[in-house]
C-alpha cells in the first residue's frame, strides 16, 4: 500500500511538474471569516484543495472533488463523504484538504493570542474514523517537501508539499492538531519538534473521555454529537499579545446557547503529565509559540486506520473512548457505515472571544490526573 502511495505521489508531482504552461487546478470556494473584538467578523477570500495523492483527475483544472474524492464545498459548508465510488469503477476512502487564499497559495493562520472557530457536524462518523482539523507549518506556496525525490517543483495549486509532526512522507514539522473525534470521542494535540533532530517531535494530548470525563463528549452527553457544535480553541500568551509566547491552549464547545469550556486547561503543568516522554524536553508549549506566529496551514483530513484501528483516538485498550478493534477495522467500517460523512461549517479566526456567541457559560468541574497516550498512527 505505500508503494502505491508512493506512486501516485510520484507521479501526481511529476505531471504538475513537468509543463509549468498547463492549465492550473480551480478550487472549490469555502466560506471563511476573519473576526475583531466585539464580534465583527469578514469574509476572506478562501477556497480547498485535494492533498495530491487523493486527486486522481486525469484534468486538473476541471477535477470534480465530489466524485474523485467525496468532496462537496461552497459558501455555506464543507462536506467529506468516507467510502467514495467513482465514475470509473474504482473506489476511495476519505480525503485530505488545505485551506487556501488563492489558487497559489496555502491560506496562512497566524493564531497566537487568537483563537480558530468552526461548527461541525459529526453525528455520521463511527467509531475507527477520525475528522480531523489541524494546522502545520507547511510552506504557503506548497515547496520544500517533494516527496518523490526527484527534484521537481512541488506547489500548492496541486496539494503538495505536505509535513507533519509524524513525518508523513518523510517530512517533519510542528503540528497543532486542533480537533481529531468523531461521533464518541475527540482530541486536542500540539506537536512540537527538536530543531536539533529532525524526525524527533512528540505532543501534549487532551482526550475528555482519557481524563475520566465519560459524560462530557458523545451521543446525548454534555456536548451532544447528535446534534452540530461549534469548537472554539483559543492560543493564549502570557503577556496578553502576538508578541508573548503561548502558555495555554485553551478549548470551548457551544452548543444550544451555551459555551462549554473544558474542564482543565491546557498548559504546561498539564502537559508534563499528560505529554509524550519528550514533550517537555524539546520546549513543551512555548516550542509552539514561533509556528503559530509565524501563520500555519489548515488542514481537513477524513480517514481510517489500517495499522492501530484509531485506538488512540476512540480505543478501550487505550483508556480513549468506548470503541473496540474489532469495529473499528477498517474494512468493517467501510462495509457498515459507507455513508459516513463529516460537514463543518462556518470556519472563523481572529480575536480572542471574537468568533462566537458569548451564549450561557456553563461552569467546569474539576477532574482528575491525566495519563499518557501511546502514540497516534500516521496519516
């Protein structure tokens, strides 16, 4: 399989390497806004791009996201569909996305002392499949990771130039995974890197249901997957401007009227218990403070997992969530649940308590240690 990974890889950079005169990829608009204290939000021009290895159009500039990819997007929502059929016979399974400001360019984020809002609907994705919403420092023109080796130009008009703080494809760099759940269980995750050893990064991860919070997240529960939420998750400094460092990730859900806040903070007591071994080591959250100043790319990514069945995320065996291995296999999810499907809607970014409502806040209870988490599969 990562042979043909590979391939396709190989092979996507080649054909938007070799002609720098063919026509370029147009891509779907998706309706961003850019918030100021007291609320007033704008639209920015935005739109999304396929990661290269899941666009198999033959035409770039007239690829059709939803029957390559399962992808629908316009002003009003983003939908990733899970088991996708397309017209040719074969088929594919969810998707990988980022944000862009123009057909050229990755939209840049910079979110220190400021906050990243969107609603999503995840009532349709099971256990085994993870949502994710995430930023990286990925290059906003797409170069500097080409991951054939070849020595072509990648860009950003044809989804490439892909890093990660598991090194996908071989390329390491900070990542802020912002949201990764579904249906029953979720994850807020930074990742930072040794800028002395290249492959070393490790993350401080907040899991609801791994800090003993069974009632908080899930079907009927205090923020209820049923129904569509709206995920606020704040980066604060400790002077109070764009010019400190970060010293807390903070998280809150609104739902119903009424703005949930996580029931413990992220900082960095929390991640020196609840971070991998390294964490700390290699600078812990301020380690963070430089990749959110200097703008990230936004990701969307809708996958399965073939290696550790998303136990990490959703798993029993992890202390994670309610979800077996053996639901959570791959193939046992594509055969149930092949209408899978996560929408989100309303991505807004800007002033700290700028993007949302401020609604009825709802007090948090304190709860107890967190323990570590094995490490994630790669994506």
């Amino acid at each position: 399989m990562h042979l043909v990974i590979a391939l396709v890889a190989s092979l996507v950079v080649f054909a938007y390497g070799q002609n720098a005169t063919e026509k370029l990829e147009i891509h779907p608009k998706v309706g961003l806004q850019k918030c100021a204290k007291g609320g007033t939000c704008k639209s920015v021009n935005a739109s999304v791009v396929l990661d290269a290895i899941w666009n198999w159009s033959s035409n770039p500039a007239g690829a059709d996201y939803l029957k390559t990819a399962g992808v629908m997007s316009n002003m009003s929502a983003l939908t990733q569909k899970y088991v996708v059929k397309r017209p040719d016979g074969t088929s594919g399974v969810g998707s990988r996305l980022y944000i862009m400001s123009n057909d050229m360019t990755y939209y840049q984020f910079p979110l220190l002392n400021q906050e990243f809002t969107f609603t999503i609907d995840a009532s349709a994705v099971p256990c085994g499949v993870n949502s994710a919403l995430y930023l990286v420092s990925m290059n906003a023109d797409g170069t500097g990771n080409n991951r054939d080796g070849t020595g072509l130009l990648t860009n950003a008009n044809g989804g490439q130039g892909y890093c990660d703080g598991a090194g996908v494809g071989g390329f390491w760099c900070p990542e802020m995974d912002i949201w990764e759940g579904n249906s029953v269980s979720s994850t807020m995750t930074p990742h930072v890197c040794d800028p002395t050893a290249n492959a070393t990064c490790d993350g401080c991860h907040h899991n609801p249901y791994r800090l003993g919070e069974k009632n908080f997240f899930g079907v009927g529960k205090t923020v209820d997957t049923k129904f569509p939420f709206t995920v606020v998750t704040q980066f604060i400094t400790n002077d109070g401007t764009d010019k400190g460092f970060l010293t807390e990730i903070r998280r809150k859900y609104v739902q119903n009227g009424k703005v949930i806040p996580n029931k413990q903070t992220m900082d960095e007591a929390f991640c020196a218990k609840a971070g991998g071994g390294n964490f700390t080591k290699i600078g812990g959250l301020k380690a963070m403070t430089e990749p959110l100043r200097k703008a990230m790319v936004a990701t969307i990514a809708f996958w399965d997992d073939k290696n550790g069945q998303m136990e990490w995320l959703d798993g029993v065996g992890a202390g994670a969530g309610p979800c077996t291995k053996a639901e959570s296999e791959p193939m046992t999810i594509q055969a149930t649940y092949p209408d899978a499907q996560v929408v989100f809607t309303d991505f807004k970014y800007g002033d700290l308590d700028s993007t949302y409502p401020a609604g009825t806040q709802v007090t948090p209870i304190p709860i107890g240690t967190s323990q570590p988490r094995p490490a994630r599969s790669s994506f």
